[in-house]
C-alpha cells in the first residue's frame, strides 16, 4: 500500500503503520488460521496452508524495508 500511496501522490495515508497490534494473535484468537511469514522462502509454503485451510485465514507478510519499491519510477 504504501508503494501504492506513493504512485498516486498521496501523502501521510492513515493506517500504513500500525505499531504494536499483532493481527496474527488476534486471528488466532478469534479461531482463525494465522501465520507469520518472513522470509520469501516461507511464502510458497504458507500460501498452500492458508488456501487448503477450511475457513478463514490470515497470513502477515514482513518483508525488510530495504527492498525496492514496487512502483519506482524508471527514468
């Protein structure tokens, strides 16, 4: 999203930075399937349980800030 916000020019979008929840407890809590991802090498594996899950679930992606952005503009 924040890439997102950026393509379009908008500045200071609500909601991008959330400090401190943990959706994935809060999932579990409320019996959904939750998982923390955090390294590329994991997503293939956690896309495969949360799509064969019978139910919701919930998969929280954490990649390093360091990477490109998706939408940079290209000179």
């Amino acid at each position: 999203m924040r890439s997102f916000s950026q393509v379009m020019q908008v500045r200071n979008v609500p909601g991008l930075d959330l400090p401190g929840i943990d959706f994935v407890s809060i999932a579990q809590g409320m019996g959904c399937e939750a998982l923390r991802v955090a390294k590329a090498s994991e997503l293939a594996t956690a896309l495969k349980r949360g799509l064969a899950h019978d139910g919701v679930s919930l998969e929280r992606w954490w990649w390093n800030s360091a990477v490109p952005l998706l939408y940079a503009q290209k000179n």
